[in-house]
C-alpha cells in the first residue's frame, strides 16, 4: 500500500524520503530477519538444553536390565548414536519441511498429535483473554478514578492476591466450590465445540477461570498504572476543566489510551498462557498440548517435547511479528527508529 508522499524523519538526519509503503517492506523486512534469527537461535536452545536434561529413551523403552547390545541396536534404529550435530540439523531440517518427527515410546506422529491436542488448548487460553481484556480494563480504570480512595486500594489488594495465588491452586479451590458442593459444573474432562457447543462451554468454564485470574490481575495493574498516567496528562485536565468529571474523563478518553499497549501486552502474555494452560490442563484432565508436554516428559520422550517447545516458541515469535508490524504501521517514530539504526 502506498500514500504517495514522503515521510519525514523523526531522528533529525537528512532525510531520506520514502513513502508509507517503502517504510513499511523496509520495517517489515527487518522484522522478518530478526524472526527467523530469533527462532534459528531459538531451536539450537531448545534441542540443546531438552538433550541435556532429557534423560534417555531407550532405557525407558528396555528398561534398566536390558542387553548392551540391544541398547546399541535400538539406538542406532533410532538415529541417537549419531552426534548430536547431525541430530540437530536433521531435526531442523524435518521441521522446516513439515516433519516433527514421531513418537518413539506411543509411535504417533508428533504434527498430527499436535493438531488432534490443539483444540482444547486454543479454547482455554483465547477464552482466558476474552474473560482478561474487558474484566481488567473496568477493574484498572475503577482503581485509577478511585486511587485515593479505599474502594481503589480494595482492588489494588484484590490484583495483588490474584497474582500471588498459584494456577493449580486456584484450579483445585474452582473445583471444590462449583463442582463438588454445588454441582454446577464438571470437575474435568473436555468435550469438542462441533460434538455440543453447550457441554463445552461448561467444560471450559472453570478452567478459564482458573487461567484467567492470575492474567486479569496483571492485566489490571497495568491498566490502573497507565490510567493514572494519562489521567495527569494536559488534555484530560483541560477536559476537566471545560466542565467533564473525572470518571467522563478516564472514560472517554483514559480507557482509549490504556486499551493499545493493553493489546500488546496481552500478546506478549500468550506466553504466559501457555505456561499457564500446562498447569490447568493437568488439573482439569484436558486433553491438550499441556497435557500432552507432562506426558512427554515423565516418558522421557525427548522428540516430542523439543518439537512442542519449538512450536510454542515459533507461534509467539510470530505473534509478536505481527504486534510489531501493527505498531510500526501505527506508530511512524517506530519505523523512523528502525531507519536509524542500520
């Protein structure tokens, strides 16, 4: 896309006159190296730190007793008595070309069990941002108008217990209350949104939750702390002053200000969720890539966890590409920055 005009720079060089579109493939670009940089650097770590702390998959499948020279010959069947060098690159080279490899101990193919898990994952991780989002900014923008009140300081107590309670906690306090004393919800499982989209919904309820709470917490707090910002800033006083109240003013125009880096926030959290959704996923007995990952590890199966690392790691990498792209496309001292740097 282009505007057809030229840009100044913000850095005070002489400029260099590029149009929206020429800044942003230049921009864009840069970030497209930086991402395949990072996750180049990113899986070395993975298969380096997984192989080192992975233990060993044949004495799991023969077990301690067995033969030397049927150890031997399951490891060379395996591929693991080559070096670790060729190992990697073969690893890597399968993934680029779609190939996760397979399951040494269950025999599945790693991609299509990834895709079978996803399900659940996906569900309990966006469905904790849509409870996030929208719950902290209210609760961050009511601590802001009310900082010097105790109603504030009784939700700036509530935030911070929210982040001091540990997932699995407040996983296992869900279930005693909604699902065993009142009987409103069930303790676990998982059914699909296509086999009945109600029964679902119920089965996620808690688990969201659960995962929500230590987000919205971190989510108020920062909402309440950029509020406060804006709310001392010359246009929200001027506001005040041609005669809007204080609550008009963070409404109209505090909660505009705080709700974009609020999103950028939120997706650097994705990460968080996922962490997260390991620990929910094993409490309420979801069949998800969390679940799958704990599983993975007790059987030693070192394939299948630096894959699923690797995944995770690539889908907030790029995630993180398109929120700089959204802010470079929004925001011109970003590009101009950028510009100024090579």
């Amino acid at each position: 896309m282009s505007m057809g005009r030229p840009v100044a720079s913000a850095t005070g060089r002489p400029s260099v006159h590029l149009t929206l579109s020429e800044h942003m493939i230049r921009y864009t670009l840069r970030l497209l190296l930086n991402l395949l940089f990072a996750a180049f650097v990113g899986s070395v770590a993975v298969f380096s730190l997984v192989n080192l702390l992975g233990g060993d998959i044949v004495t799991v499948l023969l077990g301690q007793e067995a033969a030397p020279v049927d150890v031997q010959f399951m490891r060379e069947e395996l591929g693991l008595d080559r070096s670790l060098f060729v190992q990697y690159f073969d690893w890597l080279w399968g993934v680029v070309t779609g190939d996760l490899g397979t399951s040494y101990g269950m025999g599945y193919d790693i991609f299509d069990e990834i895709v079978r898990r996803i399900e659940p994952t996906l569900m309990i991780t966006i469905g904790a941002l849509i409870v996030s989002v929208p719950l902290s900014l209210a609760l961050g923008t009511y601590s802001a108008i009310n900082s010097k009140k105790v109603r504030g300081a009784v939700v700036d107590v509530v935030t911070q217990i929210g982040i001091a309670i540990p997932t699995f906690w407040a996983g296992l306090l869900l279930v005693l209350f909604f699902a065993v004393r009142l009987g409103w919800l069930p303790t676990g499982g998982y059914v699909p949104l296509t086999e009945d989209p109600l029964a679902c919904l119920r089965s996620i309820t808690l688990p969201v939750l659960a995962l929500s709470l230590g987000v919205t917490s971190v989510f108020t707090r920062y909402v309440r702390t950029s509020m406060i910002d804006v709310m001392n800033e010359d246009f929200v006083r001027s506001a005040m002053a041609r005669g809007r109240s204080r609550r008009g003013a963070a409404l109209v125009h505090g909660v505009r200000n705080a709700s974009i880096p609020l999103v950028t926030v939120a997706a650097l959290q994705f990460g968080q969720l996922i962490a997260g959704a390991v620990v929910v996923e094993n409490v309420f007995v979801l069949p998800g890539i969390g679940r799958l990952i704990v599983t993975a590890t007790l059987g030693r199966e070192v394939i299948v966890v630096q894959s699923l690392a690797l995944v995770i790691m690539l889908v907030i990498l790029i995630l993180n590409f398109f929120v700089d792209i959204a802010y470079g496309f929004l925001d011109p001292r970003i590009r101009d920055k950028a510009d100024a740097d090579v």
